[in-house]
C-alpha cells in the first residue's frame, strides 16, 4: 500500500536509486499553475508539516515573504527538506512568472532533477516552452506533472497534444486518468500496472485494474513502452515480438530516459486535494538521479569540499546568507570556502532552512540544501570551495525596464545606495546604475512586477522607502541654419575692468559629428592663451540649448575677435563665447533630436502580427521579421524605436504573447523630433 512510512529513522540515507545523500528537485513551471500548492502538499505526504497550508488563504510555508502574500504569487525560491521513505529530498518551490525566471534560473544548476508543474491550457504553453527550454539546455531531467486534474475536462490525449510542442523531447504518459462521471476519481498507473483511487489529502487506494479500464490501460501502456523502445533495443525486439517485458526492465528504461532527457514523463493530479502527490514522491525517489550525476554535469569534482550557492539573502540580523547546495564533501560552521571572486570567508554557521524559518544545525553533507552565513564574498551561482572554483551560474538576462529611483527622504540617500547594492546581489536581474548626465540612479530589471517588488522589499526589509518615476530621455539639440555671431563682455566698474570679445561661425553639421570647435584666428586678434577659453565658454553654453537640451551635431569657428591689454582674461573671453552662442542658438532653427534604439523583439509566432502593430502604435520603424533562430514557433522582429516608447514597451509585449515576450536593444542613432511631439516634450522639460 501507499503508506509514507516516516518510521525510517535517522540511518544514513542511500536512496534506491544508488543516490548518495539528499536530492535536490526543483519544483518549476508556468506561473499560477500549481507548484506553490504542490510544495505544501509534498511537505504534508512527507510529514513535515500536518496539514497544508493554503497559497490563497496565505497560511503556506511556501510564499511566506510579505511580498509573494500579498501579490498571490511566489517571488522567491522556497526551499524546504522532507525525509520520504528513508530518504532525504530537499524541494524548491521556484517562482513561475518570467519576470522572476532569474530566480529560478539561479536555482537549477544545482538541482538533480525538476517537477515541471502545468495546466492543459494553451494560453500558458509559451510559459512551458520557455522553462522547459531550459531544463533541457541545462541538461536538467524533468518529469511534467500535470496539475488540477480535478478539474480536467479534456482526454489525457488532448491535453498531450497541447503540451507537447513545448517539448522539445517526447512526453511520455506514465498514467492514465479513471474517469466517472466526467470527474477524474483516480488513475492507472502504466508502468506498475495498478490501478488507483483518489483519497483527498492521503494517499490513493488500490483498486483491481479491470472492466473497461483494462483495454485502455493495454493501448496506453503499449504506446508508453513503444516510446521508450525507440531508445532501447532489446525493449524494441519484446515488442516485435510480441512478448510482455519484465517490469523492471521498464523501470530500468523510464529512470535511464529520463537522465538522459530522452523523454519526459507525464504523472496527473491534483495538488489542491493532494492527488498524485504519493507517486510523485515514489517516481522521484526511484528514477531522479543524485548529486554525483549533477556534479558531473557541472563538472565539478568531489575531491575538496563544494557548494553552489543557489541565491544570496540579506537578513536582518543574521547578516549574508547563502543559500546553497553541497555538491561534495561536509561543510561545517568555520569552513574557509572560496567564492567567485577567489577570497575565502570562515561558513558563519550553517543553517537548515525551511520555508521561513533559518535555524542552526550540524555540518553540511553531500546533497544537503542549506544556508550559509556569511560568505561575504560569494554571490549567487559561484561555487564555493575550499580551492577556488569559479562560477557555474546562469547568464543573466538584458534588462527590459527601469525607474530613475531616490529615497524618499533625503536623509535617506546613503541608506538608500547600501540597500540598492544588496538587492543587486541577491538578485543579479537587478541592476542599479548611476546616470551621472541626467543625475539619476537607475534600477533596471525583468518587468513592472519585478521592480515593485524590490521596492517593497526595500521598504519592508531594508527600511527604505523610495519613490520612482520614469527615467529620462537623453534628448538632444542641434540646429539646421548657420549664422555669425559677435559676442562681447565688457565690465568696467572702478578698478580692474574686464574684455573679451569673439566672433562665431556657427554651422550644423552631420547628424553623429558631434561639437566641433575650430580656430580661424589670424593676426592675433584674440591672443594665443585665450583660445581654449573661448572654446570652454562655447561648450558651457551648448549644454543647454535654447530647447533646453545639450546641443550637438555643429561646428563653432572662431572667426575674429579683439581684446585689450589690461582688462582680457580668460574669464573674461569664456564670458563673451557664452554670449555669443546663447544669442547665435535661436536664430539657428534649433531643432530637437530623440534617441532611437534598434530594437529585437522575441515572441512566440502568435503574437507577431500584434506586435507589429503595438511598434507602429510606438513610432517604430519596422525593419523586418523572421523565425527565431532555434526556436521553434517563434519569431523575431526589428525595429527602430524611439527611446521615448520603450519605457513601458514590455509590458503591452507581455499581454500580447502570453507573457513571455521580451526584447533587447541598443542605441542606434539620434533623429529629428519636430511638431506636436516635440513641443510637448520641450514644454515638459522647461516645467520641470
Ligand atoms: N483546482 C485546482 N486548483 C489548484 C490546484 N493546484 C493549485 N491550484 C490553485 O491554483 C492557484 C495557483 O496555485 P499556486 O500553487 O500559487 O501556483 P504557482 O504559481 O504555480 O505556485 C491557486 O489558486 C491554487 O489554489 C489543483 O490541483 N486543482
Ligand atoms: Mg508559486
């Protein structure tokens, strides 16, 4: 029977699968689909916990932080440590929307195998594609488990057949649901051959495996074993001919696949009524490999004692904390482990984690997910060593939005630079960068959500509240007509006076020159030393153009100019260049330029046409389409897009392709502004 013996005891843990130590399975899938409840539900079968908490009543050790309560959604990696059936499994509830993937991206180098959590839902199949793309990049052995088949109202078949194009291998139905009434009560299982009943929250009964189930049961059983004979040909020849293959030649082929990401098995449930959850657990523990397998994936040794440190956290009290996985060797309280940047840092402690709660415990094993404090010089997806190690962390993604950002109180400022330095380490997707130009602090990152939320946890975990408001546009101006103009600063009040006097040949220049400055002075009209004065005056005066931008794209030549003995300075003749071309600037047409971004937008095919459209809507300049290389289903499209329309551009890109579109971008060129828009952004800037 389905009976979770928790009677196993402390002996050491050697899984069947010939897995030394704790196996960490990451629990991973499209946003909303059911993971967070599923963590709850494992920790419940495992006995961790009595009875599961609720995501949507907020009472889950899963989304535990304020921030994933209060927008219903997990935020953060969750990890908690289960022992199921004499074995010890370290689960970690990965946070599903795109916006987080970095999160979860952190996490999955180090974990021996994933639980993809979906829906038969084709509005969240590009959310599939995305994280199943990267399981398999990573090589990662995946089982799908598809979820709320409590409310399943298609055929497993349908279902199968709108997952599988997010699958670049074959799903493999491991389990066919019972259906009575219209309502799924229970599931054959294909490769024992037994049939099952639902019992809420307690493991399934056993029920004879016969009537009209049985024949189903023959047909999906052989299409199942025919899959896996595509890569097995003894398996292959049984079938030919005809006879019934031992079971444990089956098992042996699912769990050998399955490492080898050949295919991806399919398990059904529910994980709101704890359906599912007990074979789950027992497919897990007899096929998902063990932490030498993912050591050798990474290719990390087990010589010295490793860790990868799957994401940092700043604590209140308690100082830095790692979250990591040891890949070899026991860590202990004291331990000198090196990280990426190659200074070693004594382990502060090191702490079992559990949802929310961190408390000390012994040394570290082989497998075992843990905290580790105070490894000030790690960061997340370094490996940590007793010798230096490196980095096996994932590649961070270019940023898609961002928000000038200060502190709310002035006070603040410092505090302010501090927290926004630790959030960025915590989480590598954020990205904080001083625009020295525009004087503002700039956080960037994967989308609306992502940065509310790490201006909450500014608020609430680093006692700075700050206020945001949309970066500015680096606009610039320049001029379409030249002129000559004379400029004269000429004091004389009692003692010393002061002179200077120049005159300037201003004229446009190609778009991309920038400022030139050239000296035409013949004869000495304007002595030697005070040329660069001039051109300093001339410089001050374009950084803000009578539009009241920097002024580009121009030549200024001094053409002559006089000065007298005693009274001309420097000063003096930097005076009489300003002058000059504050007067020059307005009689020279000025017109205003705007930064133009060559733009790379990726979305699943669907969303092509729609994406044309909201770029046209943002003055975009469409360049072309075409399929995205590697990417099956998926597009890409160009453009040149105004600076001043991407600000929010993600997230109509985001509602247009079932929430996985993204871009990347670089400047391009400046262009020419003129009429309506150029009025209004010249009326915002002389507001401001
Ligand atoms: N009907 C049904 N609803 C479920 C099931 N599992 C989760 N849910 C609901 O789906 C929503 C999202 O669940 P959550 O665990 O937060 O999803 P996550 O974003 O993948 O972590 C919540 O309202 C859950 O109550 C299930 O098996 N059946
Ligand atoms: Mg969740």
């Amino acid at each position: 029977m389905e009976d979770p013996a928790r009677a196993a005891g402390d002996r050491p843990v050697r899984s069947r699968s010939g897995a030394d130590g704790t196996r960490a399975i990451a629990l991973v899938g499209p946003f909303q689909s059911g993971k967070s409840t599923l963590f709850e539900e494992i920790l419940v079968h495992a006995g961790a916990i009595a009875r599961a908490g609720s995501v949507d009543a907020g009472t889950s050790v899963a989304d535990a932080s304020p921030q994933a309560r209060a927008h219903r959604m997990s935020v953060e990696a969750n990890v908690a440590t289960v022992r199921y059936l004499g074995e010890e499994f370290a689960f970690i509830d990965c946070p599903g929307s795109v916006e987080f993937l970095q999160e979860t991206r952190g996490v999955l180098p180090a974990v021996d195998a994933a639980v993809v959590v979906c829906e038969a839902d084709e509005r969240k199949v590009p959310q599939l594609q995305l994280i199943l793309r990267e399981l398999e990049e990573a090589r990662i052995p995946h089982f799908l488990f598809l979820n709320k088949i409590d409310k399943a109202d298609k055929h497993l078949q349908e279902a199968l057949a709108i997952l599988q194009p997010a699958s670049s291998v074959p799903l493999l139905m491991r389990q066919i649901p019972i259906w009575r009434d219209g309502i799924v009560v229970g599931f054959v299982d294909l490769a024992l051959e037994r049939a099952f009943v639902y019992r809420e929250h307690a493991p399934s009964e056993i029920v004879p495996l016969d009537g009209e189930e049985l024949p189903r049961e023959r047909d999906a059983r052989f299409s199942m074993l025919e899959k896996l004979a595509d890569h097995d040909d003894a398996l292959m020849e049984q079938l030919l001919e005809d006879i019934e293959p031992p079971r444990d030649l089956v098992f042996d082929d699912l769990a050998r696949e399955l490492r080898q990401g050949e295919v991806c098995p399919v398990l059904i449930g529910s994980a709101l009524r704890g359906n599912g959850v007990t074979r789950l657990l027992k497919a897990l523990r007899h096929e998902a490999p063990g932490v030498a397998e993912t050591r050798a994936r990474l290719g990390v040794g087990s010589a010295a004692p490793v860790a990868y440190v799957m994401k940092t956290l700043h604590t209140g009290h308690g100082g830095k904390l790692s979250l990591a996985r040891v890949l070899a060797g026991e860590i202990a309280e004291g331990a000198p482990l090196i990280g990426g940047q190659g200074v070693a840092d004594r382990v502060g402690g090191v702490m079992a984690v559990q949802g929310a709660s961190v408390e000390k415990r012994g040394p570290a094993r082989t497998g075992d997910v843990v905290g580790l404090a105070r490894l000030e010089h790690a960061a997340s997806g370094d490996l940590v060593s007793t010798r230096p190690a490196g980095a096996a962390g994932p590649p961070l993604p270019e940023p898609v939005m961002a928000l000038a950002i200060s502190a709310r109180e002035r006070k603040d400022d410092v505090k302010l630079g501090l927290a926004l330095t630790k959030l960025a380490e915590e989480d590598p997707s954020l990205i904080v960068r001083h625009d020295a130009e525009k004087g503002e602090v700039l956080l960037s990152g994967q989308g609306e959500m992502h940065l509310r939320v790490a201006l909450e946890r500014l608020a609430e975990r680093f006692g700075v509240p700050a206020v945001t408001r949309p970066p500015r546009v680096g606009y610039r101006e320049t001029i379409r007509r030249p002129t000559v103009q004379r400029g004269r600063h000429k004091k004389q009040s009692g003692g010393h006076g002061q002179f200077g006097d120049v005159l300037l040949d201003v004229k446009p220049q190609e778009r991309g020159e920038g400022f030139r400055f050239v000296d035409a002075i013949t004869g000495g009209a304007v002595p030697r030393q005070y040329i660069s004065s001039v051109e300093e005056g001339v410089k001050e005066a374009l950084r803000q153009g009578p539009l009241g931008f920097p002024v580009v794209d121009l030549t200024v030549t001094l053409a002559d100019g006089s000065y007298h003995t005693v009274d001309s300075s420097d000063q003096a003749f930097r005076a009489a260049a300003r002058l000059a071309i504050a007067e020059a600037l307005p009689n020279c047409t000025p017109v205003l330029l705007e930064p133009i971004d060559d733009v790379t937008v990726m979305v699943p095919g669907e969303a092509t046409a729609r994406v044309n459209a909201i770029l046209s809507a943002r003055r975009a300049q469409i360049l072309g389409f075409e399929p995205r290389e590697g990417w099956s289903g998926w597009d890409t499209v160009r453009a040149l897009v105004p600076q001043a329309e991407i600000g929010d551009l993600i997230v109509e890109l985001r509602s247009a392709s079932a929430g996985v579109g993204c871009f990347t971008r670089r400047f391009d060129h400046m262009a020419e502004l003129a009429g309506r828009q150029a009025e209004t952004v010249v009326a915002a800037t002389r507001a401001a």
